[in-house]
C-alpha cells in the first residue's frame, strides 16, 4: 500500500506548535511507512489569507527540516 500524508495549513497567520506538532507527526509516519509527505496550502480564505503567511509557514517547514516529497500545492489553484 502507497503511504500519503499532506499537511495542509491555513495562511491566516504564523505557524504554531498544534500545527507543527501534526507536521512532524506526519512526515515521521511517511518516512517510517516509506511514503510520501505532502504540503498544501489551504489558501481559500482569501480575505484573511496573506503571502507572508505562506512565506513563514514554508519557511518553517524549512528550518524544522520537514521538506515535502512533491511540489507544494495552492488548494484556490485547484
């Protein structure tokens, strides 16, 4: 069975530590399961959705390490 994990945070504001935790929780099970962590932005509350949220949300992800295996995904693109 192929393994898929997304974590899919709001850009609303900062990242924190519920959300963090989910994060690591959920590439920890990819990584263990041999399978995919994905990350997609749910940008779809346009009025309260802000780049520079996105900005600091990826950074984020960046320092604590937690890399997506495929390109991250806009869900109002879709």
């Amino acid at each position: 069975m192929l393994i898929r994990v997304r974590f899919a945070p709001s850009p609303t504001g900062h990242l924190h530590i519920g959300s963090v935790r989910v994060a690591i929780f959920n590439w920890l099970f990819a990584r263990h399961h041999k399978g995919s962590f994905l990350v997609r932005i749910e940008d779809t509350d346009v009025a309260r959705s802000k780049k520079e949220y996105v900005d600091s949300i990826i950074k984020s992800l960046e320092w604590l390490k937690l890399t997506p295996d495929e390109p991250i995904v806009y869900q109002l693109s879709r």
